[in-house]
C-alpha cells in the first residue's frame, strides 16, 4: 500500500462527483446511474455512445426539416414583377407592383427596390408581396421614404424559395 507524499493534497470526495442522469442523486465521474436508478448493476453506457445518439438524432432531425421545408415551398414561384408607376405621397414615394406567381402553388415573395440608375447599388428597399394564387398577376402599392419624394425610375426583383 502506498501513502501519498507529504506535500500532495487530496481533494474532497464532493469534486470528484456528478449528478445521475436519472435522478440527480450524486455518483462518482466513472459512472452514469446511480444504484436505485440502476439495481442490477447493469452496464453503463459510455460518453460516446452517448453523444453519437445524440449526433445522429440531430442528424435525423435536420434532414426531416429540410425535406419538410421543401415539400412545403414546392411549387411556389418563381415570381415575376414589374413597376406599375411611380407616384409622389407626401414625404415619399407609391410605388405600384405588379407581381406574377409563375408555380402552381399560391404564395408570397420579398422584392427588392433600386434606383434603375444605380445598377442595384445603393438605396434599396424589401418589399413583401401579398398573397398570390397560382398563375395570377396581383398588384399591390407600397409607400417608402427610402428614395426621396420625386419620382424617380426604379427597378424591382422578387426572390423564389
């Protein structure tokens, strides 16, 4: 039997515990369950069986979402758009769209806003579009600030899912 040196120190057995992961009751680092939630003593499930369920079910997990997110927007756009007209409103702008839903299933998209002369660069503004059935045209006007309040020539592009 061999004592420990003179200067080493022990550390109280409360740090060198966990709780069990049933029940919370404190048991040693080496192990998982404490003995009511384990009575027979049974095998203990090692960290990396573990934490490779715990992989695999977020896998899974993702992978059920991306083919739930797909399924749910396909068939939606792709959306076509253009500026109906201009007008001045007060501090700002009306700008008028006319957005086509090209899928077969109904829905609704961002469009973005630029000055033509800019080239996409600068200024912009999201738009979200209404409701749109399946091969409709639906026009609907938006007031902004954003491009000042003359009339000026602005472009638009509507995003697809």
């Amino acid at each position: 039997m061999t004592m420990p040196s003179a200067g080493a120190t022990r550390r109280p057995a409360s740090e060198h515990r966990h709780p069990c992961v049933r029940c919370g009751a404190q048991v040693p680092l080496d192990v998982s369950l404490c003995e009511r939630c384990n009575p027979l003593g049974l095998e203990q499930p090692a960290t990396s069986q573990v934490h490779g369920t715990v992989f695999v079910a977020l896998v899974v997990a993702i992978v059920v979402l991306a083919v739930a997110g797909r399924a749910a927007l396909s068939g939606v756009g792709p959306f076509r758009a253009d500026i109906v007209h201009v007008l001045p409103a007060g501090p700002g702008l009306a700008v008028t769209l006319a957005v086509l839903n090209e899928g077969n299933r109904a829905g609704a998209t961002t469009c973005q806003l630029t000055v033509t002369a800019n080239r996409g660069v600068g200024v912009s503004m999201i738009v979200q579009s209404p409701q749109i059935e399946p091969g409709q045209n639906r026009e609907f006007t938006t007031t902004t600030e954003r491009f000042g309040s003359q009339p000026v020539e602005l472009s638009v592009a509507c995003q697809s899912p």
